[in-house]
C-alpha cells in the first residue's frame, strides 16, 4: 500500500514540479493534461495536488538546512579528509561560525525553504480558485497553511528577517519583515489553522502518514513559544508548556518502548513520530544519511550497493558525553569494523577521537564516530534509503514541557518528563536536574534530528553561557560577538532581491 500510494504521489510531484517551473500565469486553463478545475474531485486527487508541497520537505532531511543546524553544533562536524569534503570549505566555515554570505549551504538552506513556501503558496491559490471548492477546502487550506508554517518557522529561525511571502502572486512584497513580526505572524496563523486540522494520528488513520495533523501543529507552536527569546526579547515558557503538553495529552501517541524503533527503516510503524518526512527505497529518494556518515569500507558491514562516503562525524566530546550504559550510546559506530557476516575488515577501525579538522594521512579517513542512528539498510546506497525521516516525536514534546517547567519553577514537573526518557535509555532516574543536565539530556536524545542549533541558541539567549559561540575541538575559537546566531543573508538572494538586507556582521 505504501509503495502504491508513493508512487501515485511521485508521479503527480514530477508533473506539477514541471507546471510549476513552466507556468507564467495564474489564470491559464491546462495544468500538464488535466485542467485544474476537472481536478481535486477524489481523496485521492486531493491528496495528490498537495504532494509537492510535502516533496519540497525531502532535502530538509540530509541537506543545507539540515547541515546548518548540526554541523554547526557540539553534535557533528564534518572534516577535510585528503580532498573529500572540502567544497570549497563551506563545512569548515559551519563548524568555526565563519559562514559568509557566499557559503553554498547558506544559499541552499535559502533555496530549499523558499521552494516549500512557494508550493504551499501554489496549492492554496489553486484550492481558493476552485468552483465548485471541495467540502474540506477550508481543512486542506488549513493544513497546507501550517506546513507553510514550518518552514517560515525554518527560514525564520536560520535567517532572521525575511519576506513573508503568503500568497502566490507576482506582485507579493519581497521586502523583508523582522524576525519578531514574522513570530507573530506565526503564532497568529497556527492559532487560526491548527485547530481545523485532524485530530486523527496515523495509526487510527494512515492516510494521514506524512500529513500534517492538530498534533503536528501543536508541536510547532510549542517550538515557537520555547524559542521566543530568542525571537522577540521576551520568554514565554507557559505557552510553551502548554502546547507540549496539550499533545502529550492528547494521548494519541506514545513513548516506543525501543528507542531506535524511531528511525528504523520500516519505522512507519513508530507510536511515536508525530510528524515525518516520507522516504521509499527507490521510489522517493533523499535520506542519504548513511552515505552521509559511514566509512568508505561500511558498504561490507551493511550490504550496500554503493560506498559511502566517509563525511559527518560526532565530535569527540560530544561522543564520549554518552554513558556507557545509555542505549542511545549504540547510536553510534566505532571500534573494529565488520563484514555483515561477521569477519573483520582489515585495517578498518573507527576512532572516536577527531582532533583535527584536516588531515591527509590515510589514518585520518577513521577518525570520529559514526551514527547509524537511522538503521542503514541493505541493498540501498546513493539514492538513500527508507527510513521515513523523523521532524515531530512525542519524546520532545516531554522535553520542551520539562524545559518549560524547569525555568518556570517547578523542578519536580520537570523531572518526572526527563526521568521517562532515561527510563527508555536505560538510565536511572535523576533526583535533581539543573538547565545544564536538560541540555545535555536533548543532545543525547535528539542527536542529528536537526535541533541541536536551535537548543544551543536558546539556552545561550536564557543564560550568556556560550553555548553555541563558544570554542570548540576541533579548531574553533570562540566568536567574537554572538551575530553568528543568525547565518547571513545569501548574496545570491540579495542580488535577485536588493530589498534584502544583510544581517549585523556579515
């Protein structure tokens, strides 16, 4: 069923990816072969026409955005090994905080965003213009509204001021809007919009899978809330709170009693993953991250087609802050490697300890652990594989409600949440709990899920600690000034649109 309904979606992405490209007006009556007018009249057509709004999703798994927030961080850096993965040294410059506004990831970040608002523009234009509209015109607006949303959240969090571009149209404002106002617009549209989502999750409703829900939408506007500090100078934990809690009370999802259960990849089935991004082997290709990670000889350890290739590693520090008895240790792959029958490959064993950000001895291409957090799968190699990729977990909605709890006060509430996640990772429970131990207990939990920049900001904005601009091993001082919070507005962008202006120390 899975394959069949992806590659009826797939099908209908790569045609309307082409009308998209290709269509200069609004107005205009053939839309690839099938009017649009004489569309959008089955579930399944529907579910069909918003297809390229989620497809534009993919690249956020693996790619610039994904990029931006980890290898930035404490979680993942990605070395120079002889010549691989130097491009320029556009890595390097995420791991020092030396981004520039010609870094090609800060572009691409920029790229992969505006084309997610841009389909989400699209979809809502065409459903607002149909005559007859569907009978649940105003829930598909709504829900292609709240993934309009996410990633204005994205755009918003990474970039600062930017257009807020909600319709689609020739003559929408390029002119940027600050950072508080977008926040604002945000929480205003997810207030509107969330409360006309499904209230199913996917389990009682698979249709759904992939698909924005009420609980999806709720997670986001907790995310808003923790972050807003951050935004608008002002803290709104109880918000925050509130919003955690209002989707671990809604009881439609559950903590999946094996942790890597999550990221498997037939982790379609997770009790947890509130929202994901869908990836099928071969049919929706993208979530490379074994590519991204393993060792060039790892292709024997797990019966891929293809190399990997040798890149995204944890730091040393980050590594060994892992207890030994954290199941969430095995996360990670170092020592002896071997063949999926169990023989040892020769002369190929993983070290933890990357203490160099560039080096060309051949010892150098075994250095840093690796993460097979997402199980890699058999057969699979450049394509990627099928591990859906996870965005939304109910684990974090346990912890944004501790976070929130904790710096409101109420230390007991807070550990009760945090307490659930090390139950799982098999630790044993805390009697106290200061802000430091919840950073340090996200980053164990949500290793390379993307929210490690997002954390670290936080927690510096709440503190001065320097979290996130602090120095680093491998190789990076601390910075100067805490304008690395925001990367730079691209200069491609800024000589496409001139209204843009570039943010303070770039």
């Amino acid at each position: 069923m899975k394959n069949k309904k992806i590659l009826s979606l797939l099908v209908f992405v790569v045609a309307s990816s082409t009308l998209i490209l290709s269509c200069k007006k609004l107005d205009q009556n053939v839309y690839s072969v099938v009017p649009i007018q004489n569309f959008y009249k089955t579930p399944d057509e529907i579910a069909a026409g918003l297809a390229p709004a989620y497809a534009a999703l993919t690249p956020l798994q693996t790619e610039n955005v994904f990029q931006m927030n980890e290898a930035s961080t404490d979680e993942m850096v990605i070395p120079t090994r002889g010549n691989d993965w130097y491009d320029g040294g556009e890595h390097t410059q995420l791991w020092q905080h030396t981004y520039d506004a010609n870094n090609a990831n800060v572009n691409g970040g920029w790229q992969d965003l505006s084309n997610g608002i841009t389909k989400c523009n699209f979809i809502i234009n065409v459903i607002n213009g149909l005559s007859p509209a569907p009978a649940n015109a105003a829930a598909i607006v709504a829900e292609i509204s709240v993934l309009r949303d996410y990633y204005l959240f994205y755009m918003m969090d990474i970039y600062g001021n930017i257009p807020l571009v909600t319709t689609y149209s020739a003559t929408a404002s390029l002119a940027p809007v600050s950072r508080a106002n977008v926040y604002t617009y945000l929480i205003t549209d997810l207030q509107k919009n969330v409360p006309l989502l499904t209230t199913d999750n996917a389990t009682a409703n698979p249709a759904i899978y992939g698909h924005m829900n009420q609980w999806a939408g709720d997670m986001l506007l907790a995310k808003l809330y923790l972050n807003a500090q951050v935004y608008t100078g002002t803290a709104d934990w109880l918000n925050a709170k509130k919003y955690a809690d209002l989707v671990i009370a809604s009881n439609k999802y559950s903590l999946q009693p094996n942790f890597f259960d999550n990221f498997t990849y037939t982790n379609r089935g997770s009790v947890e993953n509130i929202f994901t991004i869908p990836f099928n082997y071969p049919l929706i290709p993208g979530n490379v991250i074994e590519m991204y990670t393993l060792n060039y000889n790892n292709n024997q350890t797990f019966n891929l087609t293809a190399q990997p290739y040798n890149g995204f590693c944890a730091p040393t520090a980050f590594y060994k802050s892992f207890a030994d008895n954290d199941v969430r240790k095995k996360m990670w792959l170092v020592g002896q490697q071997f063949t999926s029958t169990g023989a040892q490959i020769p002369g190929i064993t993983l070290s933890p300890y990357v203490l160099q950000l560039s080096n060309p001895a051949d010892s150098f291409k075994y250095a840093g652990a690796r993460s097979i957090k997402y199980q890699p799968q058999p057969g699979t190699g450049n394509a990627g594989t099928s591990n859906d990729g996870v965005r939304f977990r109910l684990a974090d909605a346990y912890m944004m409600s501790a976070e929130a709890a904790l710096r409101s006060g109420d230390a007991v509430g807070a550990l009760t949440n945090v307490n659930l996640i090390r139950a799982r990772a098999g630790l044993p429970a805390l009697t106290s709990i200061t802000l430091d131990q919840l950073l340090a207990e996200r980053g164990w939990e949500f290793a390379w899920e993307g929210w490690r920049r997002n954390d670290l900001i936080r927690f510096e904005v709440a503190s001065g600690t320097k979290y996130y601009t602090g120095a680093r091993v491998p190789g990076k001082d601390a910075d100067a000034d805490t304008h690395t919070f925001l990367y730079p507005i691209p200069q491609p962008q800024i000589n496409t649109n001139p209204l843009l202006k570039q943010n303070t120390g770039y």
